[in-house]
C-alpha cells in the first residue's frame, strides 16, 4: 500500500503508530484495525488522542483507495464518536488543568529565567526562541516542530511550515500545514527587528547555530542529538522547558488558553455557546477581533 505522506500530522501519525509496533514499516500493522486501536488505548490515556488519530489513520486509508480496509476501520471510529462529541461538547477544566494552570505573566517571564552558556548553547538557546515565539506574538499550536529555514529568494514549497529570513531585518513565518488549513487557508507573521526585537534576535541566533559538523542550520528546532524535531517531540520539549524553569509541564493548550483568559477572552464551552443562541464561529471571530486590537500585525 502507497501513503501520501504530504500532510505533516499525517506523516506523524504513522510515525507514532510505527513505534508501537516498533517498527519503520506501516505495513506490518495497517491491516489489523482492532490490533492498532488496542495499541493506541494502551499508550493514550486522553480519548480524544485516541480517537483524533484514528480519525486520521482513517483518511490515510481512505485516499488509498483501499475500500475493504476502510470499511474494517469506519466501524471503530463510529463507536468513538459518541463519547467523542460528549466531550467535546461537555468539555471543562480537569483537576489537573486546574493543578497545572498557569497566568500568562508568569509564563512570559519563564523567558527571562533562562540563562544562555558561552558553550553548548544549543539547548537553551532554543528553549529561549521558543517560548518568545509563544508569548511575543499570538500562540500557535504545534506548527513549529520541523520547520525549515529558507533565505528570502530560494524556492519555498508551499505545503511545509517554514521561516524566511532576509537581509532587510525581517523574518517571515509561514504555516501552511495547520488544523484549519482548508478552511483559512496559510498563516502569514512578520517579524521586524525594529518592531519585536527580542524575539527577531533569537530567532537570528538560532539561524546562525548549525548542527555539529553541518556549514548551516536547516530545522529551527532540533532534538538535543540534533534531529529535527517532530510534533511529539516538540511537544514534550515545551513541556519539559516549563517543568524545568517553573515546575508546571504546560504545553501549547494552556499557553493558549492562558493568552485568551489574559486578554478577556470567556470561559463559554461548546454547549453553553449554542445555549444562548452564539455560534462557535461568532466566539472565534469576536476574539480575533478583540486580539487584533491588543496585538497589531503586518
């Protein structure tokens, strides 16, 4: 069986399921829907995990064109669904979300926490990049993991994450690879240096610290045996950088809901939206409004 492996989250899911079955090869376990909805239970303990990336799993197999296999994992994804949408629409802080919670100054000043060695700088370096990234301008999700680094003027692909940088002090990110892609459309931020100092000088310093061994740095983010970063791994990395400055393993989810509540964004769930007659598109767009209004952009 051929998979299309141009969508990252894609691409990422297979990888995660390879290392359940420890193995390099989708083949050895894409046949066998219940053995990989079992491994999936094991390892998750979050449903919606569980069942977002059989939901992916789904359509991968589902643009392969693989009928009879496709009709072996609908059944598994239709039984999740319920309980799915239950939680989705029910959906409140947990205990340990509550535990965990951080405000959004103390996770700005996380950034100032870290100190940057003369020698094997690397590491924090890119701890520093990254939480700038997450508090000088609006939060992302996980888009940064194996983003690629290109100079202004080379042939940028259009359906990768990347970072532009120029001779002009300015640096361009753009994401194309994101959860609501198909429906917005690519993400464009521009950073000045005359505008977002500290982070632009981060950013430049993490360009000009190749690999060992290697004349430029490709990836923004490597791992500390410098392979790029996937999403997984990205994601543990925010997590073991607060846990080590501030004892709390946030991750993008509370940066974001920290950087919402910061700026009066409400505590409305799903349902309770629908309650009082407002749509979740109105939520999200009212709040953009709002944002826009605190946090400028070109």
């Amino acid at each position: 069986m051929s998979i299309d492996f141009t969508a990252r989250n894609r691409a990422q899911v297979i990888r995660s399921i390879n290392k359940l079955f420890e193995t390099q090869d989708y083949n050895v376990w894409i046949n066998r829907p219940h053995d990989v909805y079992n491994a999936l239970r094991r390892k998750y303990t979050n449903y919606t995990t569980v069942y977002t990336m059989l939901t992916t799993l789904i359509a991968i197999v589902r643009d392969t064109g693989n009928t009879e296999l496709y009709n072996k994992y609908q059944p598994i994804v239709n039984a999740l669904r319920p309980t799915y949408d239950k939680i989705r629409e029910d959906h409140r802080a947990t205990k340990k979300q509550i535990n965990n919670f951080v405000d959004w100054d103390t996770i700005k000043k996380t950034a100032q926490m870290i100190k940057i060695p003369d020698e094997d700088y690397n590491y924090p370096l890119q701890q520093y990049t990254m939480i700038l990234l997450y508090t000088e301008i609006e939060p992302l999700r996980l888009d940064y993991a194996e983003m690629k680094i290109y100079e202004d003027g080379e042939k940028v692909p259009d359906d990768e994450n990347v970072l532009i940088y120029s001779k002009d002090k300015t640096m361009k990110i753009i994401i194309n690879d994101h959860k609501t892609a198909k429906s917005s459309g690519s993400l464009e931020i521009v950073i000045k240096r005359h505008e977002n100092k500290n982070l632009y000088d981060a950013l430049l310093a993490t360009l000009l610290t190749p690999p060992p061994g290697e004349s430029a740095r490709e990836y923004l983010f490597y791992t500390k045996t410098y392979k790029p970063m996937d999403a997984n791994e990205f994601s543990k990395f925010i997590r073991d950088t607060f846990y080590e400055y501030i004892r709390k393993p946030i991750g993008v989810n509370m940066i974001r809901h920290a950087y919402y509540e910061k700026y009066g964004l409400n505590d409305f769930s799903v349902s309770e939206a629908r309650a009082v007659g407002l749509s979740t598109h109105d939520m999200k767009t009212g709040f953009t409004y709002k944002l826009r209004g605190i946090h400028e952009k070109d």
